[in-house]
C-alpha cells in the first residue's frame, strides 16, 4: 500500500461495528478502509455476549454474513426470572408478535464479518498503530497512522470512529464539544465459560438475597454463567469451585440441582457502567458503538445499539452517496440517540431489576421486590420487556 491513499468511509475499529459498516456499504460499491491497532486473533479472542435481537439479525443477512448465524444460532423465544425461589417465563413471541432473539456469540458473529471482508477482498488493516483522525471538521477529513514503523495517511469523505469506550475517535473531540453521562454501579459480574451443557435451553436471570447471577449459554455444549460480585473482587479470588458453590446458592433448588459444573475456559470480571457521549456527530466524523454509549450488559442491549448505529449510518451513507440526500447524515446523532436513550433506560431497568445494591434501604429492597411480583401479574409490564429486548423498531 502506498503512504499515501483515498478512500470514501474510513473506519477506525475492527469489532463488529467497523466491519459491519465495512460489508454494507463494499456490497453496494461504496469504497472504504478499516483501520484495527490489534491483530484479527486478538479481536477474535474478546469473549463478549451474544443475543441478537432481530433486526441485527436481519443486517447480517443483508450483509450477507448471516448464513453460519441462522445454521448454527440458537432461537430464543423467551427468557425466565427466578426471585423467591420460582422461576417465571416471560414469552416474547406471543407479547411481541412473534418476534424473539438469537444466541449466537460475538466472537463467532466477528469472525464471519472477518471472514467475509476477506473473500471479497475488503480493505482492513491490523496493527494500525497511533491512528489518529484529522480536519474532521473541513470538508477533507483524513486518517494518520504508523504502520510497521512507517507514517501514512488516508483521505476520505468521512470518518467512522468504531474504536471503543477507550478508542481515540471520541478522545479526538474537543471537551467543550461534546456532553458526557456516566453512571458506574458498585458492583461487576464474574462469568465463566464452560465446556458444558447448559443448565436451561432459554436465559435464567435470578434476583437472590446474595446477589444477581445470570445462566446464559453459547451453544448446547458450552455454557456461560455469570454472578454479581463487589468491585474489589479479583479473578483469582474465585476458584471453579467457590464459583459452582455460589451460583448454586443463587439459583432456585431445581435449577441449582441440575446444573452440570466442570472446569472453566475462561473466567473474568467485567463492571458495569452506563455511558452516552452526545452529539455523536464532529464535523464529518461520526460515533457508533461503545465509542459513544455503553450499557450493562443485563438487558443484552450493547451490541444491538451498536448494531442500530451502524443501521442509521449505513443508509444515511446510502442517501448520500446513491442519491445526494444528507438528511440522514444530518440526522444520524439525534436518530441514533433516541434509541440508544431508550435502550439505557432499559439496561438501567433490568439492572435494578435483578441486582443487589449495597446501599440500599428497606424500603428500597421492598420495592425492588414489589416490581418483580408487579412484572408477573401484569401483561402488559411482561410485554414492555419483551419488546425491548427483541429489539425496538429501527
């Protein structure tokens, strides 16, 4: 490659974000170059959640990466809530028309997008090193960055800036320019991915005096299991076995007694925090993903509001460059962040929902309870849920 290039989109991060982008708008002829500092193995190698709700899986048809999805993802058409030792079902196909979501991880879902990049020659570049975007607000915007020691730069229309909570395409916005929110809850989640068959074919989030625990799975052989822990907890803290023991006291008894336990693949304490960065629009650079919000990742809305960002910009840049329509453009931040608000007040809901906060009262305590028991005798409090976590409309 020469140090010197154009391009139309240049997109900073190699998730599922940028290269979600990056199919879309290469399958209808709108060139583009994805910029990633890590190597494809280390991408590959972030163990990340992955419920799909259906208009996610609908953009990986679209962009043709849907095919292992639908063949090997597994079809959720509801999940329980277990409190006071009962577990209930909330039935999302019949509260929502038939809608549900599909459990497909992360890592398999990149890898296809990474897969697919490849076969059709598409423009990604790994150990990109000090990327850094420039003029974004000139009609000339441009991308430098290192590569094996050599400067280079690229000349595009626009900029993506895909990179992350801690990316630099949101650090490149002048402070006086951008506003903030943040909330960090006291408290994280220790998962651990095992070689074993789930406990439940759909999700059990249980809400238990010593705290939240979550039975999630990959697929029919390798499941993933999550408790809430204080925030000074460390990995090494945790044996297998102390967290077997734990998660068993967490669970109603018959799910406690059917749950297979065995040696974890990996272990790790992810906080909690709740972010929105607004405008998510500088000049001609724009924010998708968790460069602009990150939610909790109890309501499973993380990768889908990404994935709602990635859908309002790739038919803006449809408008754009297909029809010489900006109004997309010119609309992305305030169209993306009327989802995104609505999907942090429900990760935010489901958050103090199912957890245990240390700070609360009694009376805090009583109401937490008094919701849950309102959940389930409300159809309509159920159908809120369920269409919020199938996804709300585009």
């Amino acid at each position: 490659m020469r140090n010197h290039t154009r391009t139309q989109v240049g997109i900073i991060g190699g998730g599922p974000s940028g290269l979600l982008l990056s199919q879309l708008l290469h399958l209808r002829g709108i060139d583009n170059i994805l910029l990633e500092k890590r190597a494809r193995e280390y991408v590959l190698g972030r163990i990340r959640a992955g419920v799909l709700e259906h208009g996610f899986a609908d953009l990986m048809r679209e962009a043709k990466c849907g095919q292992r999805m639908d063949a090997e993802g597994e079809i959720h058409d509801g999940i329980y809530i277990a409190f006071d030792d009962r577990r209930e079902r909330v039935d999302f196909k019949s509260l929502t028309g038939g809608n549900s979501v599909i459990v497909y991880g992360q890592t398999e879902l990149t890898r296809d997008l990474y897969e697919a990049r490849e076969k059709m020659g598409g423009d990604v570049i790994h150990h990109a090193e000090n990327v850094t975007p420039n003029d974004m607000t000139s009609k000339k915007p441009y991308l430098s960055y290192e590569f094996e020691g050599e400067k280079r730069r690229i000349d595009c229309d626009f900029i993506i800036g895909a990179d992350g909570f801690h990316g630099v395409s949101r650090a490149s916005i002048p402070k006086d320019r951008i506003t903030e929110y943040e909330r960090v809850y006291p408290f994280g989640w220790l998962g651990v991915l095992s070689k074993t068959k789930p406990v439940s074919p759909e999700l059990i989030y249980a809400n238990h005096q010593r705290g939240f625990s979550l039975c999630s799975l990959r697929s029919q052989i390798l499941s993933r299991y999550y408790i809430q822990v204080p925030l000074t907890d460390r990995v090494k803290d945790w044996s297998d076995e102390a967290f077997w023991a734990e998660l068993k006291r967490r669970l109603p008894e018959d799910v406690a007694d059917a749950l297979i336990t065995g040696r974890s693949v990996e272990k790790s304490i992810a906080p909690l925090r709740s972010f929105v960065a607004e405008p998510m629009r500088y000049g001609q650079m724009f924010l998708a993903g968790d460069a602009a919000h990150i939610v909790p990742p109890t309501g499973a809305r993380g990768l889908n509001s990404a994935a709602s960002d990635i859908y309002y910009l790739y038919h803006a840049m449809l408008d754009h460059y297909e029809n010489g329509d900006d109004r997309g453009l010119d609309n992305y931040s305030q169209k993306a962040l009327a989802r995104v608000w609505k999907g942090q007040r429900f990760s935010w809901w489901m958050t103090t929902l199912l957890h245990r906060f240390p700070d609360n009262s009694p009376f805090d305590d009583q109401l937490q309870q008094t919701d849950l028991e309102y959940l389930f005798s409300s159809k309509s409090a159920q159908t809120s849920l369920a269409e919020n976590y199938v996804g709300l409309p585009f």
